[in-house]
C-alpha cells in the first residue's frame, strides 16, 4: 500500500482572478457589431468588450454641465 497522499488545494473564491461576472442590455446593432468585428479579428466578443471599457474609461471627462438631448 502506498502513502501517496491525494493532494486537495482549496478552491479560489469566485472574482478572485481580478475579474467579475455582470450583465448589462445591450441593443442588438451593437451585438451585432461587435460580434462582426469578433469574427473579423478572431478576438472574443468578451476581450473586444474590455477593451472599449478600458479605452472609454481612460478617455472620458465629467463636466459641469448638462447638456442632455
């Protein structure tokens, strides 16, 4: 008989890769693109998606104003 231990190491907590799960709506021309642009780079829908975030997030600016259609 052996002694090999059969070794259990505990499982990461969900998010804890630095990533969390939500849903938004989106309409479906924009789905739509984005799945298009997906197929045509071979990038996720997912990858592309945090990207735009990322991009969108590091180029924006609050203003004062409300100037709403």
């Amino acid at each position: 008989m052996s002694n090999d231990k059969l070794i259990i190491r505990p499982k990461k907590v969900r998010g804890d890769d630095g990533y969390r799960t939500f849903s938004i709506r989106v309409k479906d021309t924009t789905v739509d693109r984005i799945s298009n642009l997906a197929n045509q780079t071979g990038h996720s829908r997912n990858e592309l998606i945090c990207r735009f975030l990322e991009y969108a997030l590091d180029n924006c600016a609050v203003t004062e104003t409300t100037d709403e259609p």
